[in-house]
C-alpha cells in the first residue's frame, strides 16, 4: 500500500477544500400570500404558484 512521502501542509489541505461551502437558500416573494418563501417548495400557507394546495396554517 502507497504510503505518502510527506505529510500535507495546512494550505495544501485547506485549497483542495475550498468547495466545502454553504449556500444561501433561493428565497423568492409569494404574491399570492404576500410573504416569502423557498423557491420550489408550497408556502407555509399552503399555496404553490398562486394556487391553494394543501390546508396550511393559516
């Protein structure tokens, strides 16, 4: 089994990294209920594009 010639420095380690992020969530305006919301999903009211889906909190 290969066994690796030197130890990997801090910096070495921390560029390969660098893609280990958070993401900020889309939030877009519902106009239908008039608050916001994540896009693609049903509001906490109940509605998806504009129309009533499921019985939310109201």
């Amino acid at each position: 089994m290969a066994v690796p010639a030197r130890r990997t420095s801090k910096a070495k380690k921390n560029k390969r990294r660098t893609h280990y992020k958070l993401s900020a969530p889309t939030i877009s305006f519902d106009e239908a209920t008039g608050d916001y919301r994540r896009s693609h999903r049903v509001s906490l009211k109940g509605y998806y594009k504009g129309r009533k889906v499921v019985e939310g909190k109201e």
